[in-house]
C-alpha cells in the first residue's frame, strides 16, 4: 500500500480550468505558439499518485499520467530524492566525454528486465522518438539493408524519420514533408474495424505483409519491421492472438530486425513488464521510453549484442543520451515497478475498470467497444446503430470529464477513441470515483 503526501481525492473549488490557469493560459499564448497542443489547459502546481492539483485548488483525477510516463506517481519519493541526490553531484557529463555508473546500471537493468535470455546492449536516449529513430539506424547498418516496414495506425514519433512511421497525417504530418523514404505501410489487425470474418483478421494482416514484402519491397531488401504491440495512439488496438509472433516469424524468415516499439507499453503498463511477453514474442530491439525515466527524459533500445553492435564506435550517442540525472530517476522507478510488483497494480486497474467500459457497450448505443490491456484501457466511440466512428462523442465525454476533474486522453486514426492511462500506484476507489464520471459523460450524450 503506497501511502500518499496528497489526499487521493477529487475535488473542484472552481471551475475547470480556473480562473487563474485561464490567465495563465492567456500568457502562454502570446510566448508559446499554438502548434503545440493541449488537452486540458489548467497549470499544474503539485502532483501525486492519481492526483494533479492545479493552479486553482482543484484536485483532479489523473487517467493520463502525462502519456503514459508516471506509472509510479508524478512525484514519487524514491525517483524524487534519486533526482535531487544526482543533480547535487553533478547533472551532466555527456557519456560520450566522461562516463558514469548510472548509465551502465540502467544498460544493466533493461538487458535483464527485457524479452529473451540471450546477450543483449542497451543503448540510451531521451526521447521516445529518437530510441526508434535510433533503431531503425541500428538495423540498417546490421541487415545493409534500406526498408522499414510499420503497421497502419502506427505512432513512433515526431522526428523526420518516425513521423514519416507515424500513420496519421493531420496533425502530426500535415505540411511537413516531403517525408522519409523507404517507409512501407501494411494493415493492422484491428478487430473491431475487420470487415471479413473475426478469425481471419490475423491471418489477413499476415497475408497482407507477407505481399507488400514480396510485391513492393523485395524479401531481401527489409531491414526491419517495427510493430507497437498495443497500438497506442492510433487507438489502443489489441492485436488478436497469433498476430505479434506472427509478425516475428515473418521478419525472421526475411532477415529483418523485430523491433517492438514498447515506449507506451513497456514497463508494467499492460500489466506485464513488456506487452511482448503476453505471447512470449522476444523481439530482435526493443524501444522503451516513457514510464522508463519516472518523468524525466529518458529511453533506450535494447537488443541482440550483434545487432547493437553493427554501429560502429561513434556512430550513435547525443549530447544528453542518458543523462545522469534521467538515469538515477530511471534506477529509481524501475525499483518501483518491480519491487512493488506494478505490473500486477495494471492488472488490478484491468479488472476493475474493463467490466465497467464493458457496461458502457450494452448501455450506451454509441461505445463500440471496450478494449486494451492492463493500464492501458479504451473505449471506441461510434454512431448510433453502425460502427462508423464518432469522433464528436468522443470529444463531448472528455470534455464533460474535465469539467467534473478527470483527465481523460482521446486517441484513435478517427479521433473517436478515449483512453484510459493512470498511474499504476493511482488508488482504486479514486479509479472508481473516475469511472463514474466517465460513465455519467457517456449517458448524458443522449
Ligand atoms: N512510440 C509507441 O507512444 C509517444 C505522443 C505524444 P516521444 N507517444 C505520445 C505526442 O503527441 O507527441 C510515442 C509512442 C510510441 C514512440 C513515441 C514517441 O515518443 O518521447 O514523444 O518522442
């Protein structure tokens, strides 16, 4: 039982948002440009397992967990004094000037903690974007080959390389390319929106690989194929059995690179330490970044020490990879995660609100369906009477979920989709008190 320096419960003494986070909305405006979005403009003063507390008072309920990062609290007391401890001796070296033991622990850590016994090298980075990017890099130079081969609905990142990964044009590609060559898409298998029968949706998107490889790359010419195991922005989509190891099996059988991007479902989110091991799929790299720094910037690829080894000394690094600070915020955190078994806290937040999002598919004619795994839980909006997405209902239920103080995220290709993503130490009856609200969003749309 974790014990919290803030009351873990909702309450609003203003309006959402406030007064004072309207003005200093109003200031952010004229210095910050309008490109970088916002869900909920409320400023946060303090934060706490499943509470944020804001410039106004209000204590808010967080089922967002800053996209999926502060899976052990935003301000927990081991990954707090770590920080300070570190920045106290020294905040920054640069690894690739002077090294320290923070970085190889953490190497350490992730080569233990990851999919699969054999011999494995991490190499760390700050952002999640740049560990793919990185890994794209890293299974180029191993197969000397060029192809990236990334699923529809895919999310990997802001950069040039992994927006042009990314599958969604408006807003993350929109005016900005020309994009990165050598990105072929394939299908997903996304259950809920299959039009042939349920049990061909897996063979389907297998078959529908297997072609673009052979029709529109070249079997010999993949360098690597790069699957999110859980979908997450695209829409927390839940591949079916047989579909990850699939995919494996196919990248082996041409001699690319597995790389599964866990930056949103890695470290206990899913309610296992990484969602590859739900089917004991052991990729060639894995990404991680997100829950991995406890909220400072921090991820890493891990990987086969022969594939990690195909870049050559010099060739990957950045002046604040791994940065000392991030990583004894990371040590700390991943102590967290497993010693006080989170992936088993996922698990409890799966039973306890996945029945819940289940109701709201029999009750509410506009929930298509509930889906997703551990902490990392949705429900997809569509029209009355069809399964044509409903991006506006959507929208309407987390707006009346931020008036009442949840933070609720949408997601989704079609917009339609809200997540569900606490912390994973967030207090149970606040979950429920959460799911309420959610649920009185959902009935107030008729
Ligand atoms: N891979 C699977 O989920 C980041 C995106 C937020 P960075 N997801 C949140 C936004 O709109 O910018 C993500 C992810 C997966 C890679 C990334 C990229 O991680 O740390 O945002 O670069």
């Amino acid at each position: 039982m974790t014990t919290h320096r803030i009351e873990q419960r909702r309450a609003l003494r203003t309006a959402v948002p406030g007064p004072r986070s309207v003005e200093l909305h109003a200031r952010r405006r004229a210095a910050v440009p309008d490109g970088f979005g916002v869900t909920l403009p409320v400023f946060v003063t303090d934060a706490d397992g499943g509470i944020l507390v804001d410039v106004d008072g209000n204590h808010l309920v967080d089922l967002a967990a800053g996209i999926a990062v502060t899976s052990v609290g935003a301000s927990h007391p081991a990954v707090a004094k770590a920080v300070a401890d570190q920045a106290a001796a020294f905040t920054h070296t640069c690894f690739m000037v002077t090294e320290y033991e923070g970085f190889v622990a953490v190497a350490e850590r992730l080569n233990a903690l990851t999919p699969g016994d054999h011999e494995k090298r991490t190499a760390l980075f700050s952002t999640g974007a740049e560990a793919v990017e990185n890994a794209v890099k890293i299974a180029r130079r191993y197969t000397k080959r060029e192809a990236v081969v990334v699923i529809d609905h895919a999310y990997h990142g802001r950069t040039l390389l992994t927006m042009s990964m990314t599958a969604k044009n408006a807003p993350y590609k929109d005016g900005f390319g020309p994009f990165a060559p050598e990105v072929y898409r394939v299908p997903a298998a996304y259950p809920f929106r299959y039009r042939g029968k349920p049990e061909e949706c897996v063979e389907d998107a297998l078959a529908k690989l297997e072609e673009v490889i052979a029709t529109q790359i070249g079997p010999d010419r993949v360098a690597a194929i790069v699957v999110e195991p859980i979908l997450g922005e695209g829409g927390f989509i839940v591949p079916p059995p047989g579909y990850l190891p699939g995919v494996a099996e196919i990248a082996r059988k041409y001699g690319a690179v597995f790389v599964a991007d866990e930056v949103q479902t890695g470290l206990g989110r899913t309610g296992d330490l990484f969602a590859c091991n739900d089917e004991g799929v052991v990729p060639d790299l894995i990404t991680t970044a997100k829950a991995l720094g406890g909220g400072m910037p921090l991820s890493a690829v891990t990987g086969r020490a022969e594939i990690m080894a195909a870049a050559g000394p010099g060739s990957i690094g950045g002046t604040y990879a791994g940065n000392p600070v991030a990583c004894a915020a990371a040590l700390a955190a991943l102590d967290v995660i497993v010693g006080d078994d989170l992936p088993g806290k996922a698990r409890g937040i799966e039973a306890r609100a996945l029945p819940r999002l289940r109701q709201l598919v029999e009750t509410s004619g506009v929930v298509g369906e509930a889906r997703g795994r551990g902490a990392m839980l949705a429900i997809e909006f569509v029209q009355r009477g069809s399964n044509a997405p409903n991006a506006d209902a959507a929208k309407r239920v987390a707006a009346y979920c931020h008036a009442n103080g949840v933070l609720v995220l949408t997601c989704g290709t079609f917009g339609n989709v809200i997540r569900l993503l606490p912390p994973l130490v967030i207090d149970l009856d606040l979950l429920d008190d959460a799911l309420d609200v959610l649920a009185e969003g959902v009935a107030q749309l008729s």
